[in-house]
C-alpha cells in the first residue's frame, strides 16, 4: 500500500502549491496501514486492499485504512443512498448502511468511504485518528480523462476542494448526530447544484470507463 501512496504523493505532488491547507496534511499516518484482503461481502469491493496487499505493514491496525490513489474505484460501483455512494473498505457495509438509513443519524464504522461527486471523498479512519472531524478524513481527488486518480489533497481539517472550499468547515455544520454529512436537511449550507447536475457529475465518472 505505502508504495502506491509514494507513487499518488509524486504524480500528484504538483497541486499542494495551489492548495495551500492541502500539502501539510498528506503525511498522516504514514505508519497506518491499509484494509488489505478486507474488501467486504459484496462483489465490487473485493479488491480494496490495493494492488500489493502480500506486503502489509507492521503495526497493522484492523479498525484502520490509509487509503492511496488506486483504492478510489469507481464510485458507481458502490451503494446509492438517497444521492450518494458509500461503501466500506474493512468489510462493514451493512453497518455503514445502518447508520446511513436511521432517521436518527449515527457514527460510521471505520473503513467507509462516502462520495457525492467523483472528485470529492470522506473516508472514516480509526476511533480516535482526528477527533475534531470525527476522524474522518477528507479526500480531493485529481481524475484524468482515463479514469487515473492522483490525490489532490487529503487530511482532516484543513483539506480544501477544487474551489479552495474547506470541507470541514462546511461539513461540521451538520447536527451532530449526523457524524459530518451533509445531505439536504442535515444543517450545512446548501450546495449551487441541483440534483440533476450533481446526477451528471456521478454518471460521468471516468473511473468507470
Ligand atoms: C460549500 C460547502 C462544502 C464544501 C466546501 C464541501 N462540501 Fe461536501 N457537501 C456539502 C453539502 C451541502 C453536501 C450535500 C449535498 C447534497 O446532498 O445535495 C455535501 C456532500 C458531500 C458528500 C456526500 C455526503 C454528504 O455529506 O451529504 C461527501 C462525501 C462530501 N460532500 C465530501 C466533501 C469533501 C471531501 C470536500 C472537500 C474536498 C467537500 N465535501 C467540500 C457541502 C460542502
């Protein structure tokens, strides 16, 4: 895993200048490790553990994933719940799904990874990794046309999108119970798309191809 995360530090290495908060960040837990051979039940998950899961790490911990470029499948491939995707690299969907469908919010399971938009990601790490973003960490992916992700920026609080749009700050205004997502009702500041555009960029996903 760490040998694909070298390879997604270099190839995207040249967009920390312009995201300021992004490039401190990108050096966390370089002693975690990933969710390799864990890829749950369902059939487009199997491959979570990257490309080089004969070589895990020492100190592997099995509520943790340091995800690396390559781990970004394609997004359409996962669960839809109302307008996005999850699914859960440590083999909890279900629980994932639990939580994502109780009308009365909950906490993630470590391991899922939630996107609404190819580009954008939060991928839930470890009890206790960040406890300010509930530790999760957020994920601004680079796609080329040929579906090759390179990672943007990640981290917690400080990693911004595209737009320089912090998401932290505009996920933690959600209530509490809703463990940083936003969705439409949840109390973020709405997004300008409509659910058509955001539709579009879903099904545009180059990943996929
Ligand atoms: C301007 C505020 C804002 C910023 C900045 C922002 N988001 Fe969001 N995000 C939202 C809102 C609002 C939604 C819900 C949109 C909807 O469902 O129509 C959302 C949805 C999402 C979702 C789907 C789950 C959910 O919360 O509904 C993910 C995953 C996500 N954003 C990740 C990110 C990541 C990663 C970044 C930074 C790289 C980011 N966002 C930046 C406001 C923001």
């Amino acid at each position: 895993m760490r040998r694909w995360w070298v390879l997604a530090m270099l190839a995207g290495g040249g967009c920390d200048d312009g995201g300021e908060a992004g490039g401190a960040d990108v050096a966390v837990s370089a002693d975690a490790t990933s969710g390799q051979d864990t890829g749950g039940p369902e059939g487009g998950d199997g491959d979570a553990g990257g490309p080089d899961g004969e070589a895990p790490d020492q100190g592997a911990s099995i509520d943790d994933v340091e995800l690396a470029a390559a781990d970004f499948d394609c997004m359409l491939e996962w669960t839809k719940v109302r307008r996005f995707y999850i699914t859960n690299k440590l083999g909890r969907l279900e629980e994932a799904l639990d939580v994502a469908n109780n009308p009365a919010g909950g906490t993630y399971p470590p391991g899922t990874v939630i996107q609404l938009v190819p580009q954008e990601a939060m991928v839930k790490r470890a009890p206790g990794w960040n406890p300010v973003t509930n530790d999760w960490e957020f994920f601004f992916l680079n796609i080329d046309g040929d579906g090759q992700v390179t990672i943007g920026a990640r981290g917690a609080e400080d990693t911004v999108n595209a737009f320089g749009g912090n998401c932290f700050e505009c996920h933690n205004k959600a209530a509490p119970q809703w463990d940083l997502i936003c969705e439409q009702d949840h109390g973020c500041d709405p997004l300008p798309l409509s659910a058509r555009v955001i539709e579009n960029l879903q099904q545009a996903d180059a990943r996929c191809r």
